[in-house]
C-alpha cells in the first residue's frame, strides 16, 4: 500500500508497519470493551479505515520532516515536545534555570512528558527502533476506540446499517482524527476521554 511505501522511506525499517499492524490487532481483541460485537461489516471496516488513513499521514508526516525538519513542519511545540520524550537520558530533576525552553516545556505538559519519556525508554530497552510512529500508533489505538464508543452511541440511538456506513466515512475522514492519529499530539487522548464520559 501507499502507507506502507510512505512509512518505509521516511523510517528506512518495517517497525511503523508492525507497530500498526499490533494497534489494528488490539484494537480488533479489544472491541468487545466497548460495543456489543456484531461481527458485522462496520465493525471490519472502522479499525481498518481509521488505521490505514493515519498510517499513511503518519508515513507523509515523517517524509515533510526528513525534507523540511521538524519545526516547519509540526512547529517548535510539538518538535521540542518530541525531543524530550525521545531524549533516554532526559531527567527533570537536571533542570537548570538556563534552559528556558525545558523549563518552559515542563511548566506546559509536565506529566505527559513523564509518560511518552517512559515509554521510548520502554521501546528502547525492548530493541524496537525509536520514531515519532511509535506515538502515532498509540494515538490511533485511541481514535479507534473512541470511534467504538461512537459506534455504540449510535447503535443505542437505533441507526440503521446505512447510517454506519454513513459514520464510518465521517469518523475515518474527519481531518482533527487524522491530525490527532498521525502527528505527535496528545488530542488523541482528549477525544478518547469525552467520548468516554459521554458514554458512561
């Protein structure tokens, strides 16, 4: 596919494929948790749809910045964001006042950095090559989970299979799921929440 062709020449390895393929597994095992399987098409379809789009922007992403570099690409937030969650040696507690673009990063998005630094430390020690895929991947896994929770709301609403069809074309194509699944953002876990409060 054009997503698999895109990621293998930005990364130049098979890990982005694999690591999607492992969030489209997941995601398939794991979607009883929020709807009440039907085994119908929409269910094969919307994990399918939603992680073929994001890897595949994931895959353009990766490409602009190995042309263009990082922050003209996703800008000085989301590039310095990036760096520090990628960083293995990066300790907040070596923070000097001198350096007042961590500084600044700390005061914003503290505990998220705690979380995505912890996790490229995991993947590293496990072998796997690091790349901003990684987080992609993850992100996806929460738009399509979050795309379950929809599905199940407009289940209970008593929608017909042409209005599934209907969301799955909606939920797939909408460009904020897409920003949010193939760029290193964290609005992935923002829509995953909502949709979880609105359906609990």
């Amino acid at each position: 596919s054009i997503g698999f062709l895109l990621n293998f020449l930005a990364y130049g390895n098979l890990w982005p494929f694999l690591i999607f393929s492992l969030v489209f597994i997941i995601s398939k095992s794991t979607s009883f948790l929020f709807i009440n399987p039907t085994f119908n098409s929409t269910e094969r379809l919307l994990p399918l749809w939603i992680i073929s789009i994001c890897f595949l922007f994931s895959g353009v992403t990766e490409l602009c910045i190995n042309q263009y570099g990082s922050i003209n690409t996703v800008g000085p937030d989301a590039t310095l964001f990036f760096d520090i969650s990628l960083n293995p040696s990066w300790d907040f507690r070596g923070i000097t006042s001198d350096n007042t673009e961590e500084i600044l990063a700390l005061k914003e998005d503290f505990i998220p950095l705690l979380i995505w630094n912890s996790l490229y430390r995991f993947f590293d020690l496990i072998g796997i090559t690091l790349g901003r895929f990684i987080t992609s991947a993850i992100n996806t896994l929460l738009i399509v989970w979050s795309s379950y929770i929809g599905l199940d709301i407009l289940r209970r609403l008593e929608k017909n299979y042409i209005n599934e069809k209907l969301y799955i074309y909606l939920f797939s194509l909408n460009g904020m799921y897409i920003m949010f699944g193939s760029l290193h953002l964290r609005g992935s876990f923002l829509v995953f929440a909502i949709g979880l409060l609105m359906n609990y």
